[in-house]
C-alpha cells in the first residue's frame, strides 16, 4: 500500500493528495469525488502524512499500513463510523491485536476506519509502496538520530521558568505629534 504523499490537515475533514507547493504553502487535492484543490499555509496548519502515523502500542507502535492492510483483509466486516464504541473496540482488537486500549480512542478508530473507507477505491490502496534505495535509508536514519538528539538536548530542568510578557521592559512611547502641536 503506498501512502506517500496522502496527508491529513489538521481541521479539515478527509485526506489529501499533496500535488505541489508554492510560496504560500502546500498545494493540496481532496481525495474525494469533488477533487478541490487548496493552499494549505506553511506557518499555521498542520500536516501528517500517512507514511508516518503509526497507532499507539503496548509494546512497539503499530504502522497505519499495517492497520489499514488488516482492515482491507477484513473488507466484509468493517463497521460504520457511526456504529457503538463497543462493536468498534473488538472490531480494532482483530485488526491491531496490540494496540494500547488507554490511549486509543473511539475517535482514533472511527478517523482511521473512515481513512479506509476513503482509501479502498483509490489506485495508491492496491499499490506497492516504492523502496528507499540505502542511500535514502541512511539518510533517513542520520535524519532521525540527530532529531533525537535534539530532543534529548534541549531537555529543560524543572526549575527553569518561561520567559512572561511582564518581564520585559515597556516600549517608549513618543509624545510629539507630526504637527508640531
């Protein structure tokens, strides 16, 4: 299954294709029948590509493909969106037998069955995802290790406090008018 380039915009319903991107953003085309095409802004909208959704677990986390794969292999017996929380539940222990059940939510599974539902007639469903070639791979893997050790650096002690509006010092403020009043 090849979900590169399919994203999900944080306040907007559906999934979109990323086609291209511009100086203001990202130029996006909903997956639906409609196919509108918008500029999602760089600075205030959030983006999360399917490739890299993966599904709290109790052990390791659960990759979406693979979720979306079990879910495909089930094809007959997928609930509505719109059905009980406790029919959704045993349905999502057939289909990520591992997943964490405190922090998957009935909402979580009702977004992910509707991303099916959404990607079970596109031609990217059936579609082998394309391989990294090594040197991809171990740029991706140089990628994450410094993300990592960003993160581990930029650690604050708990004592440290966050800088607050009133600690700077006022701006002055000019008294003479342009008329010379």
């Amino acid at each position: 299954m090849n979900l590169r380039g399919i994203v999900a915009v944080s306040g907007r319903p559906g999934l979109f294709k990323l086609v291209g991107q511009n100086k203001a953003g990202y130029v996006l085309e909903s997956l639906d029948a409609q196919k509108v095409k918008i500029v999602a802004n760089i600075s205030n909208t959030k983006l999360a590509s399917l490739e890299d959704i993966t599904v709290y677990g109790e052990d390791d986390d659960i990759k979406l493909s693979d979720v979306l794969a079990k879910i495909a292999a089930q094809a007959d017996n997928v609930p509505d969106t719109k059905a009980d929380a406790a029919k959704l539940k045993s349905f999502f222990l057939e289909v990520a037998p591992n997943h964490d059940q405190e922090k998957v939510y009935v909402s979580d599974m009702k977004k992910i069955i509707s991303w099916y539902n959404i990607l079970k007639d596109q031609p990217l469903f059936t579609e082998e995802a394309p391989e990294l070639d090594p040197q991809q791979e171990a740029v991706k893997a140089d990628l994450e290790k410094k993300s990592k050790a960003a993160a581990a650096a930029a650690v604050k002690p708990a004592n440290a406090k966050a800088p607050s509006k009133t600690s700077q010092p006022a701006k002055k403020v000019s008294m003479t008018s342009k008329k010379g009043v």
